[in-house]
C-alpha cells in the first residue's frame, strides 16, 4: 500500500493560491449537443423474474472497434434488481441506439451470490496476456442477499458477449462485526494503460479503523489481462474519517494525460471532483482534494459521475461529465481549465426519486459526431427503467 506521492507532482492542480477557482478567458465550451431520438435500452421485467425496485441503475456502454464486422455494435449492462439471484444484462444495438435486444447476461458462477452491483464494461484494444484483441471484460459487484460481503469479480466474452467466463477476483470486501456491512469495496472500473496494462480502480472502505478513512480510492493492475492483480495503491484518501470519495472513473485524453471524476460524499450536495495526471498509476498526493467540475453562475455537478473525452471542440477536444444531481451534462474544451459550461441533460431527470439519473454513461459514436447518454429513468415511484439519448455534436464558429 502506497500513502504517498513523489514529489513530482503529476496531477495538474487548477486552483489559485488562495484556494479559489483559475477564471480562463473566453468560453470554456466550444461544442453544442442537439438530441436526436431516444430508446429504451432495458425494462424490468421479461425475460427475468422476481423484480422490484428500484428496477434498474448504474448503467454502462461501449461500442465494439476490434470485433471485425462486429465493430459498431454497442452493448450495454446495468444492474438489475430482483428477488432472485441477481445478473448483469447484457443487451446490443446493432443501429446505433434506434432499438436493443437482450443478448445474454453475466452470472456468478463462482460464489452464487449473484451479480448485484456496479457493472463495468470493457473491451480489450490488443492482445493482453492469453486475452486476445476484442475481448470484452464485465467487472462487477458479487454480493449475497444479506449484503454481507462484497467481491469484486472480472468476467470475459471471447464472442461479442454472447457467453461468458469467469477470470479472476480482484479485490474482496472483508467481513467485520463493528460494522453493518462489514467493510465492503465498491464501484469497480477498467481501463488500459498505453504499455498495455490493465488497471481496476474502485472504492474501498476497508481502512475505516486502521487510517481513520471513510472510504478511499485505489487501483490494481493486471499484467496478463486480469488473471492476476498487484498490490493496491491509493489514489484518493482523507484520514477524517468523514469525508468519502466514490466512484472514480477514468479516461483518455488527447495529449497523453488522463481524467480521473469522483464523487464527494460528505460534501454538501455530493460535488464531483477531478484530477488530470500523466500516469494512470500516480495520481498525486491521495489527500488533494481536486478540481471541482463548476460554470460561472457557481452551479457544480453532483453525485455518481461518468466522464468521456470526445475529439471535437478545438485542437483539444471537449471532456464531458454527467452526474445524478440537477440535470445537466458539464462540458470543458480547454482540458478543464476554467469554467464547465451546464448542458440540458438528454435524459431529463426527476429529483423526486432518488433512483433517476444514478450514475449515467456518456459514450462517443459515429467518430465522436455523436454521443450517447444512458440513464435510469423513471417509470414509477419505486422502479427506473435505462433510457438512451443520441445527440449530434456541432462545433461552435
């Protein structure tokens, strides 16, 4: 375990010396989103039994590039709650987001448990170990019904999610008497780094009594595409025993760094923070508390985000962010300097129920002319169904 940063001071700090936030002339959006259509990814129901609220949430996307004629294909999970033995469902659009069908689902063959929470998608760029280009990966949340513990386990489909197979457990929650859940990992999301690794960065409240940390975020990397993970090393941690990061998700940007958004819970409203490094295995010092995702008027993002890099706006792009809270998309085509520009969200948000827009997907599609948002929204006071949104990306003159 790794508390400490060096002393280079990777990640880029946006703050002023005094705290405040760094103005940048000029706007820091050079994109508008125009919705096109919607559809209904997945509605509790047929083909599973046993459901019941809140239906459905955390949903996630990707669309295929190394499949060969199955490139283009997108597919989507979520979780799904039932009665029964929970899984992730997997359904594919083969029509750019018009329609979707169920394809097949991921089951815990290993614990029986089921597959309860925090699905993450992810499709292999290369060879990997024995994992061959165009696998797709499926890390997600193994719980039993009593909530009593939790596992993180990584699935494989070597046949565009058609089946799947277990890889390897990643990280397990630890089972203690002094607290209600035990001391529970959460949220776990994959990505690649450009020598080939793979990294699984989550939440983790295992360091509640011996660190004073609510809940801290970490990662793991995989040198042979999953099947074994090194030691864990902190990212973002605050020894205050109150204030409880969440949620990380990374992404690419385009000149070598990359994004890390996370959630603050503690924090009034639940605002959501950011930090740019140049590595994915180092994201400075762990209690830097980031940059928070803000427009001018002072309105901020909010709870369980997801961020996407998409390659139009300017020579270096636009980094967009979605989270729960207000119902808009945040938008930045400076690299996050300044200020965020508030879009209306494409999936309107009912804040009434505290199931609708829990933790969204952006995706870029059709080459980054388009996006598409995935979000629980409501069908009823106690059950969400996933929407998706299409819209086209114009560049501001």
């Amino acid at each position: 375990m790794n508390m400490t940063a060096d002393s280079k001071l990777i990640h880029d700090s946006l703050y002023a010396p005094n705290g405040g936030h760094v103005p940048k002339e000029g706007g820091s959006c050079s994109i508008l989103l125009k919705k096109r259509y919607t559809s209904v990814v997945f509605c509790p129901g047929e083909p599973f039994e046993g459901q019941r609220g809140p239906g459905s949430m955390y949903p996630r996307c990707i669309c295929l590039e190394h499949n060969g004629e199955k490139n283009g294909t997108l597919l989507a999970t979520m979780e799904y709650y039932t009665e029964t033995t929970p899984v992730f469902p997997v359904y594919e659009s083969t029509d750019d987001a018009h329609s979707w069908h169920y394809l097949s689902c991921v089951e815990d063959t290993q614990l029986g448990q089921g597959c309860r929470f925090q699905p993450h998608l992810f499709e292999l760029p290369c060879d990997m170990g024995k994992l061959k280009e165009g696998t797709i990966l499926c890390a997600g949340n193994i719980i039993p019904q009593d909530m009593s513990t939790t596992t993180l386990h990584m699935y494989k489909s070597e046949d565009a999610g058609k089946t799947w197979e277990f890889v390897s457990e990643i990280v397990k929650g630890e089972r203690d008497e002094k607290h209600i859940m035990g001391l529970p990992v959460w949220e776990p999301f994959l990505l690649q780094s450009p020598d080939g690794r793979l990294f699984c960065y989550y939440s983790d409240e295992r360091y509640k009594d011996h660190g004073n940390y609510n809940q801290l975020l970490a990662h793991k990397v995989s040198e042979d595409g999953g099947y074994t993970w090194g030691e864990e090393k902190i990212d973002v941690a605050f020894p205050d025993g109150n204030l409880r990061p969440g949620m990380p998700v990374v992404a690419y940007l385009p000149n070598g760094k990359f994004i890390m958004v996370y959630e603050m819970v503690n924090e009034d409203r639940i605002p959501v923070y950011f930090r740019i490094s140049d590595s994915m295995d180092d994201w400075g010092e762990p209690d830097f508390m980031g940059n928070p995702i803000v427009a001018v008027d002072g309105s901020y993002l909010t709870g369980t985000p997801y961020v996407a890099w998409i390659n139009k706006g300017g020579k270096d792009g636009t980094i967009l962010a979605a989270g729960r809270g207000f119902s808009h998309i945040f938008a930045n085509s400076e690299m996050g300097m300044g200020f965020w520009e508030k879009m209306d969200s494409l999936i309107p948000i009912d804040n009434n129920y505290n199931f609708t827009g829990y933790s969204q997907c952006i995706l870029p599609i059709r080459g980054g002319r388009q996006i598409l948002n995935l979000s629980p929204c409501q069908i009823s006071d106690r059950q969400a169904l996933i929407e998706a949104a299409v819209a086209d990306v114009y560049v501001r003159a």
